[in-house]
C-alpha cells in the first residue's frame, strides 16, 4: 500500500500539482511485496466520511506490486497496482484509502479504509 506513517499520518505539506516516485517492500522477501509507484496530487476537495466532511488533497498511486518476490518464482506474482488516498491537512492524516492489485495467478485484491470515528476537544 501507498506509504503513510503509523495511524494513517503523514504527507505533510502535500499541494495540488506535485509528483513523485517512492519503491518499497513491505515484509520480507519470500511472502512481503515490493512496490513501485508514481504519485500526483490534486485538490483541494471536500470529502464526507461517516465521521464528517474534510476538506481534502487526492493523491493518485499508480504503479506495479509484485508479491513475494524472493519465493519459488523469480521475481514474484508481478501485476498492476492502484491507489487513493484523500488526505486532510485539517487533521494531518489520511480520511480515505482505496487500493486494487492483480498481482498475476493471483485474485484481485481491494481496500477500502475510511476514518468512522474521531475525538475532538471541547
């Protein structure tokens, strides 16, 4: 999945327009996987999740996932892999996340993740 820190925090200072490249493994290499995505931003927008409405910065992962790619097939199950994630500066943290991966000789995979409770100060 697209990288955020722990509890779905991270991308700070993310702006409408920006691009990047970010390559990581999750796991080790004979069950992990490796990613490799590209990434843009645009925004902002306004989002409503069961918790409420936030204004929002869309990031857009598009790339390749291959799945253990240290086990019995060289270079692992490879496929295409996509991903939203909406971020709200508001909170400093991710309030949607959607990924799909087809990794090859394997089935579909989908996520979807949103914020559904949030304590704020009185």
């Amino acid at each position: 999945m697209p990288p955020c820190r722990r509890g779905g925090r991270g991308l700070p200072g993310v702006a409408a327009g920006q691009t990047w490249q970010t390559d990581y493994r999750v796991g080790d290499p004979a069950s992990g996987a490796d990613f490799r995505w590209t990434a843009s931003a645009s925004g902002p927008t306004e989002i409503a999740v069961p918790v409420d409405r936030f204004v929002v910065f869309l990031i857009r992962y598009g790339g390749v996932v291959a799945r253990a790619p240290g086990g019995r097939m060289p270079g692992g199950y490879r496929g295409p892999a996509v991903a939203r994630v909406w971020h709200a500066p508001e909170l400093g943290r991710v309030v949607r996340f959607e990924f799909e991966a087809r990794p090859q000789f394997s089935a579909r995979e989908q996520q979807a993740i949103e914020l559904t409770r949030i304590a704020r100060a009185p």
